[in-house]
C-alpha cells in the first residue's frame, strides 16, 4: 500500500537538473529531530517520514535523532544536517548564528491554528486598570507566552513590563496561575491563545479564551502579543531551490497523502501543514535577540 503513496509524492515534482550535482556531492540528505523520548526513541519510529522525503526529492535521506534542541542547533547551523524540525525561538536563535536557513512549513492544529499569542487576562470589570490594582501571575520562568512575550512586547502606561512597577508574582505553572486567578489572588494573569498571524481571526481552544469564554468567570482580554508561528521544519539556503520547492509541496501534501508519515514527525498538530516565510518568525527574532542583550 505504501508504495503507489510515495510515488505519488514523487511524482509531485519534476527532478531539476540543475539539482543533479547537488544531490551527487551530498549524498546522503540528513533529517534532524529532537529526541522525544529522552535518549529512548529510535531513527526507526521515522521511518514513514523518512520513505516520504526521500521519494519527493529522488535521494537517500537518514534521520538523525538528537538529544536536545542546542543539538539540534549546532547540527544545522554547522552543515552537519540539512534539514531540522525546530521550535520557533529555535528557528530564530539558529537564524541568529548562521543566517542560512529557509523555513519550508509550519503545522496547524485541527482548528486551523498556526501559532499562539500571549495574552493579558484581567477582571473585566476592573478593565484598562487591572494591571496596577493587584497581583499580575507571570511566567512560568522562560515560557515563551507566559514571561519571554510580555517582557519584549507588553507596556503599561507607556512603559515595558520590566520598568512600569507592576507587582508581578512569578508562578510555577499556567494551572496555578488560572487557579490563583479564579480564587481571586491575582488581579491578572499571562497566559495564551491558539492563533493564526491574522489579529482579527480567533482561533480559541487556548487558556486566555477558556476564561474569557467562561461566563461565570467575568474575564477579559486586555492585552494580546503578536502571532508566533509554530516551529517550522527548515533547510539550509545551500539546499538548491528546486528541491526545497519539491519538499514544501510533498509536506504540504502530506497529511493526505502519508498520514502515517505526518503522524510520526507532528503527532500533537494535526492539521496538516501550510507553507511558512521567514518574515513570519519576525516577532520569535526580536525575543531571541531581547534575550540575547540581556545581562
């Protein structure tokens, strides 16, 4: 059954000649994934998706299972690796050391979500002045939407989050801070919200829009950050542009054409997938750099 499936992915593209050469000096096209399992999971678990890349672009390919995403990092910013599966911030920190990478596509959940915003979740009735009428939950400590988004992105009163003298308390999770906030100890929360890049679509399904869409709760949303997409799957620019057109096209065809393929390398976004431009990763750029400039 698997072979008219991957014929069909080959046949999605035509060779390039202008290709050939690459292909010859290269070899081998190597697939780098973060180890799910913590130093437990075998190349063997991607085999689907392997059989599938390999089909659309007409050469060998090996996936190389890394331990943590630095690794991950190092393998393609150095040429170790031509292709990765990164988080956003990854995506934007390699961006960062190498400039010499192309984003390819990006996976969507069911309901169609590219990314996730961070979002400022107040008592509606205390509105605009929520932010300085009591505890704010922040964090947890590095989470993209609940501490590195706000700190880049949210003013009060003109002033960064940093410097407006809100009384942020630090929380361990996204569940204590909602259950602070339920019981009434915080006057706000950080939390986040599904999102596609365009501000006025709401996606929903994300904890922001869990409160705000409970009735009883009497929440609001008073401040939301700028779209960041999901992580991208990523070459280096040295991948010729014909063959990184044959691999946007047979990812994007991929949920349809080898479930079992795009199961193995999205198992938690199964929307599919939908091709993405490095200017969409523009806002993951400025946190890297924040906090990069950071003491």
């Amino acid at each position: 059954m698997r072979r008219p499936i991957l014929a069909l992915l080959a046949a999605i593209i035509a060779t390039a000649p202008a290709a050939a050469d690459w292909r010859a000096e290269t070899g081998v096209f190597r697939i780098g994934v973060v180890d799910p399992g913590r130093g437990t999971t075998s190349p063997a678990r991607y085999e689907p998706f392997r059989e599938a890349v390999s089909a659309a672009i007409g050469m060998p390919v090996e996936v190389l299972v890394l331990r943590d995403a630095p690794s991950l990092i190092d393998a393609q910013t150095s040429g170790r690796i031509e292709y990765a599966v990164l988080s956003a911030l990854g995506y934007a920190a390699a961006q960062e050391m190498c400039a010499c990478l192309v984003p390819l596509v990006v996976p969507r959940t069911a309901a169609g979500a590219t990314g996730v915003r961070s979002v400022l979740v107040v008592d509606a009735a205390a509105g605009e002045e929520a932010p300085g009428s009591g505890p704010i939950g922040y964090g947890p400590e590095g989470s993209l939407t609940g501490a590195l988004a706000p700190q880049v992105a949210f003013t009060h009163k003109g002033q960064p989050l940093g410097e407006a003298g809100l009384d942020l308390v630090v929380q361990p999770s996204f569940e204590a801070a909602r259950d602070a906030f339920l019981a009434g100890d915080l006057a706000g929360l950080f939390a986040w919200d599904y999102a596609v890049a365009d501000p006025e679509r709401a996606i929903g399904g994300g904890l922001g829009a869990a409160l705000v869409g409970d009735a009883a709760v009497g929440a609001s949303i008073l401040w939301r950050s700028e779209h960041v997409p999901f992580g991208p799957h990523a070459v280096r620019d040295t991948v010729p542009a014909d063959v990184r057109t044959a691999l946007r096209e047979a990812l994007v065809a991929l949920g349809e054409a080898a479930p079992d393929a795009y199961d193995v390398i999205s198992p938690t976004l199964g929307g599919g997938f939908v091709p993405v431009e490095a200017a969409d990763y523009a806002f993951a750029a400025r946190i890297v750099q924040a906090l990069a400039e950071t003491p």
